[in-house]
C-alpha cells in the first residue's frame, strides 16, 4: 500500500474533519492526525509522539486478510537502512495497527506528476532497488510485489535514500539454515501485480529471486517509456487480462521492450528474464550496469533525482541525531489467534504460509541454538583436554 497516497484533493479535507480516527491516541503514545492513504488492504494515517512524526497503518480484522501482521513480522526480522523501522504493532479495538517510519512520495506518485524519470534518475534507482533486493534476498526473503507503489523516497536528511514498503504478500523462498529453495511449483493464480509480474509469475509458477528482478526491469523501463507495451489491452476480464498480459510480455521481445534507451538496461532485462529458478543472481553485475549508464551519460552517481530540490540537497547535509530503530519493540506480543475472513483464497493462502514462516523462523532459530550449545560443549571439552595434557 502506497500510503502517502491521499483520496481525491477535494475531499481530503472533509475526510480530515469526519474520519473518526483522526484524534485517536494508539498504545497510549501516538495521536493519529492526518490520513495518508487508502488501499485494499486497509487505512494509513499520519501520527504524533513527542515530537516525532510516524505512519499509522490499519486493517480491520474482521474484514481484512490479516497481512498487517505478515508484514510486521517479515520487516522486524529483515531491519536494515532500506527497511521503514517499526515501532509497535498490535491490536487496538477492531483493528490490527502497525506504527512505523514515515516515508515521503513514493515512485508511482513521482512518475505520475513527471510521466516519465531521466535516465540518469532510472539508473539511480534502479542501482537501489537490486541493492535492496540482494539485502532481502540474503536473507531468504522475496517480495513477489514489486512495483512502483512499494518504492518510496525517504524523509527530510534521508530524502535520497529509497525505501521498500508492502511485504504482505512476502514469503521464505528457502531454507535459511540449509540454503535449500523450496520446490519448483505451478499454483492456480498469480501472485503480485500483473503489470510488472514476471513471465513465470504470471504463469502461477512458484517465484524465486529471479522473478523479484525481472519485474524491476519491466519497472524501470516504464519508468523511461512512460509505459509498457501490456497496457491498455481491451479485454472482458481479470482472467482475460492475465492472459493477454502474458502473450504480449512473451511477444515483446527485451530488445523492442528497451530500443532507444542504453544497452545496460536491455542487458538487465534480458538476464533478469533468463535466470532458472535456483540460480543466484550475479548483483554486483546488475549494479554495475547502472554505474555504467551514469558514466555513460556523463553523469555523477549523486543522487539528485529529477524531483530534487535545493530544500532537500540543504536537508542532506542537516546535523540530525538518528533516532534508533527499535524494529522489533511490541512486534510478536499479543498477536495469537488471529482470525481471517475472506473470499481472496491466495491471500489466504500466503497468510497460512506465512504463519508457518514465523514457525520455521522459530524453529530455525531453536535448532541453531542448540547447535551452538553443542559447538560450545565441544570447544570446552577440547579445551580442557588440552590443559590437562599440557600440564603432565
């Protein structure tokens, strides 16, 4: 969810006025006091405490899917520079909450005020989104809903830094323990947005690292055309969409997809769209190809996007005392039994998987334990040995 996304400009105001949240206090510390946005999946308003501003994101748990808690428990055990910190999650009344960073615009209001980014911009945030990716990746997470909405541009001193949203729809594609991806499926519907969806996503197939990818390539170059070829299709319904979206991304070959704009972006998609399920992506290749574009143009890797402002270059270099991010604090308490009603059978789907990914995180963590417990035995047993023979 896009949650600086407001409603309609003229019925903001109104909303601010009757939306009975507004004035609402959460965990006893955070007065709502603006609204953000809305999605399909809930409510995002602008918070309060101490003098700190953060994002309030709300879905209702009688309505909802219930993936707020998917997304906390996934964000707090990813952390890291890209990640928005959590602050709390809970229940408060009829709604699952989850207080975080709050953002500023993300990448699909950006390119709906510019039509379309520079390459210079494309590269830069495409050089972000692989390092985000690989950091998420490596710890065997993929996001299976990449997309211009869930990329949003940071805050005041951090207003270069891109940040990933939405890990609703998250998941463990292997084993952190074994490194063993899990197996090579075809499931009944496609999961993420079918836009950007990888060939093999829209296909149904189990998705790995390489479908997270292929999709930013189809992101950027819709950054630079200002559309992709699969859009618009005059179709009678969601199913014959899908269809059509796939016989034209199978048709559209990466040389037509990226002709007129720099070879290292077709390069991108081209080895993005032919990774095998298990491969592990050469990152710092990807990466490179957009170093390579800036250099290319004859441009700096500095971060000054089409939309940056002397305001923001002056916010940069501000002397800021970093608040620490407490991303785990309140997450994992009080969140047993929740219950979930609805009609939407693959997100059902993704919340029992990801129920039992807490489990195997769990699991994973109590087996490590005990693998350490028995390496310390060792080390001392070793230790000792080696004492009492040295010293006779």
């Amino acid at each position: 969810m896009d949650y600086n996304n407001p409603n309609t400009k003229d019925d903001e105001e109104n909303d601010s006025i009757s939306d009975p949240m507004i004035g609402k206090i959460f965990f006893s510390k955070y007065k709502a006091t603006k609204k953000l946005g809305e999605g399909s999946f809930g409510k995002v308003y602008k918070a309060e405490y101490n003098g700190e501003e953060f994002a309030i994101k709300m879905e209702s748990k009688s309505k909802e899917q219930g993936l707020l808690e998917i997304e906390a428990t996934i964000m707090s055990y990813l952390k890291g520079p890209n990640i928005p910190f959590i602050k709390s999650f809970g229940y408060s009344g009829n709604y699952n909450v989850l207080v975080m960073q709050l953002l500023d615009k993300s990448l699909e209001d950006l390119i709906n005020k510019y039509n379309t980014f520079s390459t210079k911009t494309t590269a830069m945030l495409g050089y972000q989104m692989v390092y985000i990716l690989q950091y998420i990746h490596d710890r065997h997470i993929i996001h299976r809903d990449i997309k211009p909405d869930n990329f949003v541009m940071g805050l005041k001193r951090y207003n270069d830094r891109l940040y990933i949203l939405d890990f609703g729809l998250a998941k463990k594609y292997r084993s952190s323990r074994t490194l063993i991806q899990y197996p090579y499926i075809k499931k009944k519907k496609l999961t993420g947005t079918a836009r950007y969806a990888s060939i093999h996503a829209l296909e149904a197939y189990e998705q790995s690292r390489r479908d997270d990818l292929e999709s930013v390539g189809y992101v950027l170059m819709y950054f630079l055309r200002g559309s992709l070829p699969w859009q618009g299709l005059k179709v009678k319904s969601k199913e014959d969409r899908y269809k059509r979206i796939l016989e034209k991304k199978k048709e559209t070959s990466s040389e037509e997809l990226c002709r007129g704009y720099p070879h290292e972006f077709y390069q991108y998609v081209e080895y993005s769209k032919n990774l095998d399920y298990e491969d592990n992506p050469d990152y710092d290749m990807l990466k490179q190809l957009f170093i390579d574009v800036i250099k290319h143009i004859n441009a700096k890797m500095d971060y000054i996007y089409d939309w940056t402002t002397k305001e923001d270059l002056l916010k940069r270099k501000e002397t800021k005392i970093e608040s620490k991010s407490e991303n785990d604090t309140n997450v994992g308490k009080n969140n047993k039994n929740v219950e979930v009603e609805s009609n939407n059978n693959d997100q059902i789907d993704n919340l029992n998987s990801n129920k039992d990914l807490k489990r195997e995180f769990k699991r994973e963590a109590t087996a490590d334990d005990k693998v350490e417990s028995v390496c310390c035995i060792v080390y001392v047993y070793i230790i000792y040995n080696f004492y009492f023979i040295y010293r006779f």
